[in-house]
C-alpha cells in the first residue's frame, strides 16, 4: 500500500496522519450544523474537540506502549528511541477513548454542560471519523489481518508499510477495511436514532455496545501483535467485554431512573 502519501526531500506526508485528520474533518462537518440542536456555541464545541483528540493521541499510544513495552527494545533507551522515531504509528483506540471520555467528562462538569445529553451528540459522529481513519491504517499497513484464501484478502508487498515482513505478498484479511465498513454502518445507525426520542444517555451507550462487538469479532481476523492473551482472548477482547458490562449495567440504570429526552 502507501504509507507515504508525499515525500519531498526530508518532508513526508504519512497516509496515516493525513486519514486521521480528515476523520476529524468528517465528524466536524457533521456537527458544526447541528450545534444549535443542543445550544452548545462553536468555542465549546472547538474545546471538546480539543479535548477529544489530545485525549485519543495520548491514550491511545500510552496503552499501545503499555502492551507492546517488551517489543520496543532490550533498553530503556532502545524503547523511548523506538517510541519517539515511531509516533506515527502504534495507537490502541481503546485506549484513546478511556482516556477522551474521562477528560470530556471533567470538561462538561466544569462548564456545567449536560453530561449525557452532549456525550449523545458528540458519540454520533465518533464512528464516522474512525471509518475514515481506518483507511489511513489500511494504507499504512497497521492493523493487518490474519493470512486467509478468501477472494477478497489484500496483499501488501511495499516494504515500508507496517505489515510483519514474512506476510509481505501474502492475501490477508483487510481488517482495517472490515472496521471501516461497520463504523460507517455504524454512523448512519447512530444518526437515525439519535433524531428519534430518547432518554439522555441512550446513544452513548448503543455506541460502546456496538463498537465493542463489532471490535470484539474483528479481533479474530487481526494478524498484527496486540499484546498479550487473556484466556485465548486479545487485549481488545477483554477491555470490549469489560467495557459493555459497564455499559449494559448504565443502561439498566438510565432505564430506570434516567428522564425521557426528545430532539
């Protein structure tokens, strides 16, 4: 594929990054005509998205370094050169969402904000960013698939992309392709039912059981190292079934004390 979009002289431009950035560019073009919907004004919008991606940069490549620590070097220094040379790539999005939910949350307390009411229409446009985004992985080669027969598998062969070099030229799964095609479906879900009658809290939880099932099976076609195996299960696996038992826990709760909530 092409992990290098542009190289001109020493400057590059990463099909990653730039993927990346137009996931945020598509969530923000969603919103921005709908803010009056919920009376959020454009610099508090500006500031949770802020907010959204500092977050998911930082969580996402704190737990990528956590569970792949031992594969970045014999040394500390070998490590944090490994880490630094490498920020581009290796982002876990479980890890990036813990993180941006939690800083989001004590922003919305401290504003005043109505937690469950804006995290509904802030989540909606989360899965239509990460379908773009997951194009920028399949051009990086990240998140590659397990080796299959299947007319579809893609074969990688440049030599720059992430792919582990013995499955280079080899049809894989496109995993990365598989979790963009359902986060847009996704997408489309959580929008139609976002402008049906709701109680507040509603669609951000919908979004965590969705995401965590559909994340839970690609799970199984990934081919890349996640980090060690609990139980035969991935890293992923578990934090997504620990992530919907808190979910369908809250929605057990919402049902029964939460207050109805129309748009």
């Amino acid at each position: 594929m092409h992990p290098t979009l542009i190289k001109i002289g020493s400057f590059e431009l990463a099909s990653y990054g730039l993927m990346t950035a137009l996931g945020y560019v598509a969530a923000c073009v969603y919103f921005l005509p709908r803010l009056k919907k919920i009376n959020l004004d454009k610099d508090t919008f500006w500031n949770l998205i802020f907010i959204a991606f500092m977050g998911a940069l930082i969580g996402a490549k704190l737990l990528f370094i956590l569970l792949n620590w031992d594969q970045l070097g014999t040394t500390v220094a070998q490590k944090l050169t490994t880490i630094v040379r490498d920020f581009r790539y290796g982002f876990v999005f479980f890890g990036g969402m813990i993180v941006s939910v939690c800083a989001l949350i004590y922003y919305m307390k401290k504003k005043n904000l109505p937690v469950l009411k804006v995290s509904d229409f802030m989540i909606v446009g989360l899965p239509l960013g990460h379908a773009v985004g997951r194009i920028g992985c399949f051009l990086a080669g990240c998140c590659y698939g397990r080796p299959t027969n299947l007319p579809w598998g893609v074969t990688f062969t440049n030599p720059h992309s992430l792919v582990a070099p013995e499955l280079l030229g080899v049809p894989l799964h496109p995993t990365q392709l598989y979790e963009s095609v359902a986060n847009l479906l996704l997408f489309f879900l959580l929008a139609k039912l976002y402008t049906k009658p709701h109680k507040d809290g509603m669609i951000l939880l919908l979004y965590v059981a969705c995401y965590s099932f559909l994340r839970f099976t690609i799970e199984f076609f990934r081919g890349d190292y996640r980090g060690a195996f609990v139980l035969g299960l991935s890293p992923a696996q578990c934090i997504a079934i620990l992530i919907s038992l808190i979910a369908f826990s809250t929605w057990f709760f919402i049902t029964r004390k939460g207050t109805s909530h129309a748009n």
